[in-house]
C-alpha cells in the first residue's frame, strides 16, 4: 500500500513528471521512454531530476539491464498505472449518444406560447425517438430566477430580446400578432382603430411585466389600450375572451391553436405589429454533449412541424 505523501504539496508537482515517470518504469530506458512520449531524451531527463527534488527519491537508476526503479519508485508503479489508465478513460472521447436506450431526463426552458404550438409535438418526437427518457418541462420564471441556462436547463426556446452571455442561438420561426375576439362568426376580417383603442383587453404579462410590444408601439403614437385583466398563462386568455368579450392581441401560430377548441374569432390587429423570431438557446456548457444535441434537434422539429401549413 502507498505511504502517506501528505507532506509533498501538490501544487509543486507537475502531473507531466508523473507521465514521463510513468512512461519511464513501463520502457526501462529513458531514450524509449522519450520515443513514446515523442520528446527529445534530454526532456526526459530533465522531468525525472524535477520529481526527484520533489519526492526526495532518486526513483531509477542505471543498471547492465537499463534503469531500474528504487522501491519507492516501484510502490508508486501500479498506482501510477492505474491513474493515467483512469485520465485516459476520463479524458477520451465521448461516447455516442443512444437514445433508444437512454434514461435521460432532458430539461426546457419555454412559456406558455411554446407549449401551446410544440409542446405536443415535442413530447410525441420524445417518445418515438428516446422511449426511455422524459421531459422535464419549466417555466420561464425558474429560469430567470436561478442561474439560468449555465445550471441544468439543457435548452430555452421563446423571445427574449437578446441572448444571453455565453449562449448560443438558432432562429426556429417567426410569427406575426393577431386579435383574438369574442365569438365565432361574426369577427371582422381586420379590426379599426377606434374600436381596438376602445375593447377591454386582457394581455399576457410574462415575468411579471407591465407593458409588452404592442403597448410600446402604441405608446409611440401615443396611443393606449384599456388592458382590464393581466395574467400569467396563455392557456387562460381563450376562455376570457369569451366569456368577458374581452379582446386579446396575441401570436397567431398560438392563437389558431386556440381558437379550434373555443367559440372566438381570429382578426387582423389595426396596426402592423411586426414578427417576432422564435429561438431555440442554449448554453456554451452544453454545446457539445451529443444527448444536448439530439435534443436542440428534436426541439428544432418540433418547432418547424408546428410551423407547416
């Protein structure tokens, strides 16, 4: 068994002295040693006189048979072994991500507008593609509440109006705004000015805010809405709409959705209100990982799917 090193400090060492070492008790020369590790023999002997001074050991010394360990050279061999096998290990390649094997809880970031237009679409790809693994789902409020995507969110997809520090971006999709009124039949094909500046409206207000882009644009022509009701979910705004007669101005992928299942009509807002570019995000921390990857992919499918005509 090892001896105690607790008095050698570790700073002092050079893990590529304990490379050559180990390279050096596997050949039992220092010009083989210095062959496979594809350095000149004077590096070689250079490494060996720095980890001598630091373990206070001559570790090998020549022989008619080469360079023979000291005992204590030969007690740190087969630890020694077994350490660089272990950073080779931890060290190579990963391997292939399998998704019809794979356990693998995959976490998203998304509000209600994604879950709306792909989240069925996404959870379907998920279990015919990686039967094994689950969706973790969150809101937009854990996200901007903990360390966002650098903690283990594996992907966000939604419109922030910049990305993040150390994140990478894909656009998905665009959409455009529409009004979404009481009944269903009898909505016009646009809505005036002056009956939209006069609606109640019920407006989402995602994290908590008081004015979103519609308001802005407004507010430029100084103009205003009477916003009587703010909540929290999309999934809620279909049901007051009919139910109060308010109107709401919302995405049109997901307001069609919505429309289907709810006696309310879908109408042209009295201004452009422009597009808004859907993005998929995700961290420098997970760019790589072949599972991150096959999930950005997945989700990417989704979103594309829900986008067909």
């Amino acid at each position: 068994m090892l001896r105690s090193i607790t008095t050698v400090n570790i700073s002092q060492i050079d893990l590529n002295l304990l490379h050559v070492l180990h390279a050096v008790l596997a050949e039992g020369s220092a010009t083989r040693a210095a062959k496979r590790l594809h350095v000149t023999q004077s590096a070689v002997s250079n490494a060996l006189s720095r980890l001598r001074q630091v373990l206070g050991d001559p570790l090998v010394v020549r022989s008619s048979r080469g360079l023979v360990a000291t005992p204590r050279a030969a007690e740190l061999g087969p630890e020694l072994s077994r350490i660089m096998q272990s950073l080779q290990t931890l060290l190579a390649e990963p391997e292939a991500f399998e998704a019809g094997s794979s356990r693998r809880v995959f976490t998203l970031a998304a509000g209600g507008y994604c879950a709306g237009i792909c989240g069925a679409g996404l959870a379907a790809r998920l279990g015919e593609q990686a039967p094994n693994a689950s969706l973790r789902w969150l809101p937009l409020e854990h996200l901007a509440a903990g360390e966002g995507l650098a903690a283990e969110i594996d992907a966000h997809v939604g419109m922030p109006p910049r990305v993040p520090a150390g994140c990478h971006a894909r656009a998905l999709l665009e959409d455009s705004f529409t009004c979404m009124v009481p009944g269903s039949t009898s909505a016009p094909s646009r809505m005036g000015l002056a009956a939209y500046l006069a609606a109640r409206h019920v407006r989402v207000s995602v994290l908590g805010s008081t004015r979103d882009p519609i308001d802005e644009l407004l507010a430029k022509r100084r103009l205003s809405r009477n916003v009587v009701l703010s909540v929290s979910h999309f999934a809620a705004v279909p049901e007051i709409v009919e139910r109060t007669g308010c109107v709401a101005t919302l995405s049109r992928r997901l307001a069609q959705v919505q429309a289907r299942r709810f006696r309310v009509a879908l109408c042209e807002p009295p201004l452009s209100l422009g597009r808004r570019p859907m993005r998929l995000i995700w961290h420098e921390r997970t760019h790589t990982d072949p599972g991150a990857r096959f999930f950005r992919e997945l989700v990417r499918s989704a979103a594309l799917a829900s986008a067909s005509p």
